[in-house]
C-alpha cells in the first residue's frame, strides 16, 4: 500500500515538493490545485516519475442537498469541475461529502439529512454528476460521516448498488462513523466489518485516530492525530493490504509536529505487522518534533 500525508514546509518549486514527499516517505499524495496548464502538466509528470500517487483531489463540504435550487445546482457544477480536474490529473478519486438539508451551508445535524428521500436525491445527483464527466481514471467517493450518508458500510454498500455507476467508488474513513461507546471499544471488528462489505469498492482511506474520555455525563469520543488515540492501526493496516489494488491511506488533521510523531508511530507499526509501504524506500528518519527547531530531518551520521 502506499502512504500519503500533508506537507508543512514551504516549497518554492514542484521538484522540492516531490523530494520533501520521497524524504518523508510517502509513495501517495495530495492532489493539488494548479492553475497553469503548463505547470500542471509539469507537476504531473514529476510526481509520475518518482512514482509517487496523486491519491485524492478534495471537493468536500460542497452542498448536494442544498434547499435552495440554484445554489444546489451551482453546487453540483463545482463537484462535476473538480472531478473533472481530478480525472485529467490522474488523481485516484475526488473527494465529495454527502448533502445536509439546509439552505446555503453545508453540515448541520438534521435527521432529514439520513432520510429516504435525502438516499434517493443522492442517488441521482451522484448518478448525474458521473454521467456528465464520464471519468476515465479518477473515481468519484463520498468521506463516510456520523451526521451525513454514508453512516455506515451498509449505507454505503446501498448507495453503490443504486447508483450503479463504474465511476463511484468508496472512500473510508472509519474514524468519521464510530459514534458510540461500542464501536470505540470494538473498533477493530468495527473496521473489518468496514472491509467485509466494502472491501472491493475502496480506493483511498484517512488515517487519524481518537479517544473517548473515561468519565463524561453523555458520549464524547473525539478526534486527534494519528497514533495518539485507540484506533486499531494492527488490524486496520492488515485489512488495506489485503485489497488488490490497495487503497491508498493518507494521513490528515494534524499539525507539523503531530506528523512526526505519526510517521514514527506508522511506519513502525507497519514494520510490527510486516507491511512495507510503496515508495518509502527514500524516507530519512524524522527528527524528534519538540526538539525539530524548524528541521524535520534527523543527520545522517
């Protein structure tokens, strides 16, 4: 499998940005924006040469059930860009949120976000917007939530038969669905369950982590970086490696610091469960992050 992540340090130029991601080994990356054709297409083929993944381009937090007709519309215009700039970029999949029900944001908790009617709306937006692009390489996704659809892997699995679309395919994120005391405990059933129903459908997949507080009047469980919470990266990581092709497992939401202390927690774990992650062969080993003072890498002595 390959891993991908945020980049901190300022870079002037994409060959710098292509050696910072070799350094940190990473095999997959983010999918940026570029104006300029000419760049894009120099970008593209320097992240392509050093066989690093254009893993995921975002278009998240764009309204598709939006109640107000034009702004919907317009909405949807934005995705059908951005899927296709993913798609002449080589990217993996483009990244959409499922819709909420209300006017002219994006987000807030209504059970009418997880009714039927809301499944059915999505269904042919999402049919809609994969029949207008017709991507050729780039799969269109949604980043699975608590509040939103999809809110589960059965949830998922429903929306791939009803859209029926080679195009859609499946992002996971399973930190984003554990909502309740049993899926925290159980979390590694929890994300085999994920793979058994999804398995043959996932194309890219968040890493980052989260705690439960052990005293609290209601359920709080909340999120952090990678390797700083009880997700099980044992069984997550086995599960990935199983899929042929696959998926790519890109790290977010985190800082500069976190992100060296979450390589050393993932590329170990990955060497305890016998995993080696593509394109890591020129990483460097990281510098301790309270003692980095603005330098990510440790000398090679």
């Amino acid at each position: 499998m390959r891993l991908g992540g945020p980049i901190f340090k300022k870079v002037d130029n994409f060959e710098e940005e292509v050696a910072l991601h070799r350094k940190l080994g990473f095999g997959a990356a983010y999918c940026k924006y570029i104006e300029d054709p000419s760049y894009r297409a120099e970008y593209k083929q320097a992240f392509a040469e050093a066989d690093i993944v254009l893993a995921e381009f975002g278009a998240y937090c764009i309204n598709i059930l939006d109640t107000d007709a034009a702004l919907r519309q317009k909405n949807i215009d934005e995705i059908c860009r951005r899927l296709e700039y993913a798609d002449g970029m080589g990217a993996r999949c483009c990244v959409i949120h499922g819709g909420s029900v209300e006017t002219g944001g994006w987000g807030d908790a209504n059970p009418l976000n997880m009714s039927e009617k809301s499944f059915a709306e999505t269904v042919t937006i999402v049919q809609g917007i994969l029949d207008r692009v017709k991507p050729q390489t780039a799969k269109l996704v949604m980043e699975t939530e608590s509040y939103l659809l999809p809110d589960s892997p059965e949830i998922y699995a429903r929306l791939i038969e009803a859209i029926d679309r080679p195009g859609f395919a499946v992002h996971l994120d399973p930190v984003n669905i554990i909502a309740s005391p049993r899926r925290f405990y159980g979390n590694a059933q929890f994300i085999k369950q994920c793979f058994a129903v999804l398995g043959p459908w996932i194309v890219s997949c968040h890493a980052k982590d989260l705690n439960m507080p052990p005293k609290h009047a209601t359920v709080q469980i909340d999120e952090t970086y990678i390797g700083d919470g009880v997700l099980d990266y044992d069984t997550y990581l086995k599960e990935i490696a199983k899929l042929n092709p696959a998926p790519t497992m890109m790290i977010e939401h985190l800082n500069e610091s976190q992100l060296i202390k979450g390589l050393k927690f993932i590329f170990k774990k990955a060497e305890e469960v016998g995993i080696t992650f593509e394109g890591s062969e020129h990483r460097e080993e990281l510098a301790d992050a309270e003692n980095a003072s603005g330098e990510w890498f440790a000398p090679h002595l």
